[in-house]
C-alpha cells in the first residue's frame, strides 16, 4: 500500500476525483459489456422456452413434434 | 445460330432450399435444364418464383441451401427492365449493362422492329409507354446468343400479340438448342413439351 | 456477335454514364453550386476580413469539395440499383472490378475534375494567394480520385438500404481523412512556399492504391446489396 | 487441423466449447481486473512528474491497445467469413463491432480525464487522440451499417467489407494523423514520457493490458452465444438445449 490512509487514497492531491472517476466509468462500461449479451442470451432462451411450451403443451391441442 | 445439342445442362440445381422469415419457400428443389428444353416455374403470389430465378441466375448466392451450377451466365430479365428513361431504345441496347456482344445498329434496330419498336429507335425512353420500355428490354432476346434464359414474367404489360409473339421466339430459341425458364402466370400457348416446377404450399417437388 | 472486349464495354459503360449525367445537366451543376454556397457561407461565419479568410481558405476549400464529393456519391448507383441495370451488370461476363472503376470514374469526371477547375475562382473569392492556386487545383485533381473511389465503396454497400444517406457519411468520413490531411497540407504548403510535389505524389500513391484496391471492395458490396 | 476448423464452424460444438471455457475465464479476467486495478490505484509510487494522475494509465493503455487490436480481430474474422463462408466467423464479426466501439470511448474518456489533472486540457488534437476518434468513427459506422440492413446475412457480408476497407485505411489514417500533427504540434509540450517507464509501473499495465484481452474474449464469446441461440433458434440442438434447461 503506497497511501497512508484510505483519505489519502481517495484525495491523492488533488488527483483523486479524476482517477477515481475515471476507474468508476471504466468498471461500468466492463459490466455493461459483461451484462447485456448474458442479458440477451437469457432474453432469447426465455422466448424459446416459452415457444416451446406454447407449440407443445396447449390444453386444447395434442402435442405436434416438436 | 444454334447451339451445339449435346453436352452438359445448362443450368442444374440439386436440393435447393429456401427460408425467408421462418417460412420454407421450397425445400429439397432439384432441377436439370437442359439444351432445348423450356421450363415454365409456376406458383402462387409470394411462393418464392424470383427467389428461385434469382438463385439461379447466380444473383443470390447466399441464405439458401443447395448447390448451383450455370454452363454459362443467363440472360437474366427480371423485374425490373434496367431501361434508362434519358435513353433511346437504341442506346439501350447498344450499351446495356450485360455487356454481352457488339450489336451493329441495323441488327439492333431490327430487333426492334421485331418487338414493335419501329420508328421508336431514338425517341428518349420516358416518352414511350410501360408496356414499349418493356419491349425495349425484350428486343435482347432477338439479339443475344446467349443460350440460357431466365425470364421472370416476361408478360407484364405486354399485349396479346407481344406475348403471342413473345412465344413464338421462345419455342425458335428451343429449337435451335437454346434454353428457356420463364416464370408466368399465363398458360404457355407453345407447341413444345413444357417442363415444370411448382414452387411454394403443395408443391411437389 | 462476340462479347465485346473488356476495354471496349468499359469505353461503352463510361460513356453510356456521360450521356446520362449530360442529359440531366442538374446533376452535374448541383454540386458545383454546392460549392459555391457553402464557400458563400464562410465568410458570413467567419467574418470578411480577408486574412482571416486566407488563413482558413485552404482547409475550407478542401472540406467542401469533399463533402460535394460525398453528397453526390450517394446517387451513384442508386438509379441503376432501382431500374435493374446493376443486376445486369453482375450477371455480365465482364469482370466487376473494371466496371466498379469505370463508376468512380464517371463520377469522378462529373464531380471532381470539375470542382478542380473551378476552385481557382472560389479560391480567388476567399482571398487564397494566388500563388497557391495551381497547388489547390492539382491535389483536388489528384484527391477527388481518391474521395469518387471510397465515395463508391460506401455507395456499394448503402445502396440497397432505404434510408442510406446519413449512413454513408458515417461510413465514409472517417476513411476521407488521410485526404483531406494531405490535400490541404499541400494547399498550405503553397501558401508558405514549400514545395508541393511530396504531397502531391503521396496523394497520387494514395489514388493508385485506391485504384487497386477500391474497385474490389465496391464489386463486394453490389454483390451484398443485390443479394440483400 | 481441418477437423478443428470445421468444429470451429460447427454452432453447437462453439456453443458449448465457449461455455466452459467462460467458466473459468470469466472469474479469472474479473479477478485480473481488480487485482490490475487495485495494485495500480494503491500501491505503486505516483509518477515524479505527472503524480497521482499518472494512474489512469492502467485502464487507458489497455483499453487503446485493445481497441485498436479489436478492429483487426473484426477484419480477420470478416476476411474469414466472406472467403471461407464461415458462419461462425459472421458472428464474430458482428460481435466485436460494439465491444471494440465501447473499449474505444473508454480510452478516449479516461485519455479526456488524464488530460485535464495533468495538462491542463479535457481534449487536445494530438495524433493518438484524433486517431482513436477515427477509429471510434469506423466502429459506429460498422455498427450502424449492420443495423440499417433488415437482412442480417447481408448484413454481416456488408460489414465484412467495410471492416476490411477500414483495415487497410488504418495504418493510412494512423501515419497521416501522426505526420499532421507533428506539422503542426507546438514544440512545448511533449506527451510521450513512457520511454522510461519504471518496472513496478511496468508489471501493473502489462496485468491490465492481459486482464483487458481476456475481458475482450470474454465478451466477444457471451456475444456469440447470444448471436448463435438467436441465429439457430430454428435448429434441433436449440430447441434440445432450451427443453432441457428447463425452467433454469
């Protein structure tokens, strides 16, 4: 650990805004970028299944192939 | 001209498969065309007909499955006419795109004439009427000695004689060894064996 | 009846092209006006004072030639996209690369050679010394090569899409730059009395690579956009 | 060797094979990450010029780098797909184009945020920056292009072409901003002072600039999973997977 104390860390004379924020914007932009295709694929296996369910199990008519 | 009769086909297709938005267009498509055959490809509004021409033309080469084999480039008319409304029906033709052969004026102004074109030859093309650029488009076929054609709807805004007439050159083209696929929703009037393809809902292939 | 020979079809493409952009003489005068109204629109901006005006000359001159050269190659192929004269072409025994060539350079005569030559007196209106005149007139002879063969690229592969105008400049801007770096260095240069050649002959290097390359890329992209 | 590339083309074999390699990957960059940026936030020594500033170096370095090998990786793969037809390599493509264009703003962000602590300025024209605007200029074009098409296989072909006109474009782009700038730079102010770069800055940046490739793997792989489920929706394996997952 260079700094003294987490004050320190966070002012780091006066940088301490820009690097913290800097680092802030980058985390996000790396979550964004994890999230959305995760996101998108759960999207799309959600519509699939309910797809699915839809041409397989409807009360009314018996099961097509599926 | 004729073309020599024997030899490879043309045009061959083997398991030709399309889907478009979820829909099979046709699937497991196989056809041969050979010299001197016609084939006429029928089916309903929006089964996949100039998807298919289009295929085969070589225009599309890819989203479908199947392979493709052309002897030669087609003569392809399709949809649109590729007729320059700021031209004249001769220069049309004597510059058209296809870039397939150097036509002496007095053949081009004879396939002109041919299609009912007389007289029109150096009038700018906006001055004539739907069914005439048509015909300007259509004159290609008394020119060209290319031996496959591949026409989707040949017929669209041409009269009765023109599509008599229209006919009559693709059973002359047939005969000399050429090939002729042509989309239509007429009945083709010609006095040669029509080979055909179904294309789209109860089609059996 | 044989097919005629590569170069005779390209003599015929080009001149067919000609005689259709001499028959509709707006097309060829629009981006010439484009100019002019654009350059009007400066010194309104800027302030008449004419040193300004001469310090900001050589790049002003040179991003409205570009952007005339960018708003006319959205037409390029767009009405032989739609009448089926490109789906023609493709199905031609021709080879596309010399095809591709033959539209930027029918659009390179109709746009760019001719704002090469009337620069001079758009430069003269924008107080650019007249000694840096002949150097503007060359690297736009040489540059708007370049900015017809990317303009065509971008052409290409919009030409099928409905709503392809906004999207070419997006496309095609950021590959405009080496050009316009060099195309106004070398007006500058001739404002401070360096010599021009080395600019010039690397926007000459840059056309012949565009010559070589760009015609493939744009025979790709018709391929695409007629098969989309 | 042939077996491998056709397994590479082969969706459900790539869907798998990506999914566990994610799954120790995944952990692995993230960990990288916070290691990367923990050790250069807290415990390096400040540079003797810049201070404190100097520490956005380790996100804004790999972020650059890989931006810029992005572009590439997009090329190749857009080479591969219109040569070879690899079906596999289109969605690569496509997948790169939004990471490469997120990895290039945060580069000119944080490149926006060093300049201010330490020169005095949010943006200057140099020829690094202005030639990383190009580049995130040719990844919304790319992107833009791939939206704009209602057909996504054209689509991805259209981009293909466009990604590898770009590629040859760079290096132009790249010299002629650089020969640009120095035409212009005023002499005083130098910004190149990473010659002598002291090795316990050193070691953090190259953990960065790793943990920022395995991110872009990472990513471009959770990309093409997503883009294979959509484009092979219709197939049997999809409809297997989805059946068997259940409720999950």
């Amino acid at each position: 650990m260079y700094f003294d104390s987490l004050q320190a860390a966070l002012y780091m004379d006066g940088h301490g805004a820009f690097v913290w924020a800097a680092y802030a914007i980058t985390f996000i932009v790396i979550g964004l970028l994890l999230l959305t295709p995760e996101r998108r694929r759960r999207r799309i296996l959600r519509e699939l299944e309910g797809e699915a369910r839809r041409a397989t199990g409807a009360p009314q008519s018996p099961a097509e192939g599926a | 001209m004729s073309f020599d009769a024997a030899g490879t086909p043309l045009l061959a297709a083997e398991n030709l498969s399309l889907t478009r938005g979820g829909r099979d267009l046709f699937s497991g498509l196989s056809l041969q065309v050979a010299r001197g055959q016609l084939w006429q490809v029928e089916g309903e509004n929006g089964a996949g007909k100039t998807s298919l021409l289009r295929i085969l033309a070589g225009l599309s080469r890819f989203g479908y499955e199947g392979a493709v084999t052309r002897a030669v480039n087609p003569l392809y008319l399709g949809h649109h006419s590729a007729v320059k409304a700021l031209l004249s029906p001769r220069e049309n033709i004597a510059w058209h795109p296809s870039g397939e052969a150097d036509y002496a004026q007095a053949d081009i102004d004879d396939a002109l004439a041919r299609v009912g074109l007389y007289g029109y030859e150096s009038l700018p093309c906006h001055s004539l009427s739907a069914g005439q650029q048509r015909r300007v488009n259509l004159a290609r076929l008394y020119l060209s000695n290319n031996p496959l054609w591949i026409l989707d709807e040949p017929f669209t805004a041409i009269d009765h004689a023109g599509v008599a007439a229209l006919q009559a050159r693709f059973v002359e083209h047939v005969a000399e060894g050429g090939a002729v696929l042509v989309t239509s929703h007429q009945v083709l009037e010609v006095d040669c064996e029509v080979h055909r393809v179904v294309v789209g809902a109860g089609a059996a292939a | 009846m044989n097919a005629p020979g590569t170069a005779g079809f390209f003599l015929r493409l080009l001149r067919r092209q000609l005689v259709l952009a001499l028959r509709r003489p707006i097309e060829i005068i629009n981006p010439l006006l484009f100019f002019a109204i654009v350059m009007a629109l400066f010194p309104l901006g800027l302030g008449p004072a004419p040193d300004t005006l001469a310090a900001f000359a050589p790049g002003v001159l040179w991003i409205i030639a570009l952007l005339a050269c960018l708003l006319t190659s959205e037409s390029v192929f767009r009405g032989d996209f739609e009448d089926g004269s490109l789906e023609q072409l493709l199905l031609s025994p021709q080879p596309l690369y010399f095809s591709a060539l033959t539209y930027s350079t029918a659009h390179w005569l109709t746009t760019g050679l001719l704002l090469a030559l009337v620069s001079p007196v758009f430069a003269l209106m924008l107080n650019l010394p007249a000694s840096a005149i002949p150097a503007l007139a060359a690297s736009l002879f040489l540059g708007t090569g370049i900015l017809s063969l990317i303009g065509c690229i971008g052409a290409a592969l919009t030409v099928g899409l409905k709503r392809g105008g906004m999207l070419i400049s997006l496309l095609v801007l950021p590959l405009y730059v080496p050009v316009l770096i060099f195309g106004s260095a070398a007006v500058r240069g001739a404002v401070e009395g360096i010599p021009v050649a080395p600019y010039l002959a690397i926007l000459g290097a840059m056309l012949s690579l565009g010559i070589a390359l760009a015609p493939l890329a744009v025979a790709a992209g018709l391929r695409i956009s007629l098969d989309a | 060797m042939w077996s491998f590339f056709h397994k590479l083309g082969s969706p459900p074999w790539l869907y798998a094979i990506s999914g566990s390699i994610l799954r120790w990957l995944l952990p692995i960059t993230l960990l990288a990450l916070f290691v990367g940026a923990a050790w250069g936030l807290l415990f390096t020594a400040p540079d003797f010029r810049q201070g404190n500033s100097y520490r956005i170096i380790y996100i804004h370095v790999p972020t650059s780098v890989v931006s810029l090998a992005a572009y590439y990786i997009m090329a190749i793969a857009g080479a591969i797909s219109l040569i070879w037809r690899m079906k596999m390599a289109d969605v690569a493509m496509r997948a790169t184009a939004p990471i490469g264009a997120a990895l290039t703003f945060t580069a000119l962000l944080t490149g926006g945020i060093w300049g201010e602590p330490t020169w005095g300025t949010w943006w200057v024209w140099d020829g690094r920056t202005t030639s990383m605007l190009v580049l995130l200029f040719l990844y919304l074009g790319v992107v833009a292009l791939y939206e704009a098409y209602d057909n996504k296989e054209a689509a991805s072909k259209a981009c293909a072409v466009l990604s590898l006109v770009g590629t040859v474009n760079i290096p132009i782009i790249y010299k002629s901003v650089d020969w640009w700038y120095s035409l212009h730079q005023p002499a005083s102010i130098k910004f190149t002072g990473e010659s002598a770069i002291d090795s316990s800055m050193l070691y953090p940046l190259l953990l960065m600039i790793c943990a920022f490739y395995a991110l872009f793997t990472c990513c471009l792989l959770m990309n093409m999973r997503a883009e294979i489920l959509q484009r092979e929706s219709r197939t049997g394996w999809v409809r297997k997977l989805v059946a068997s997952k259940g409720d999950s």
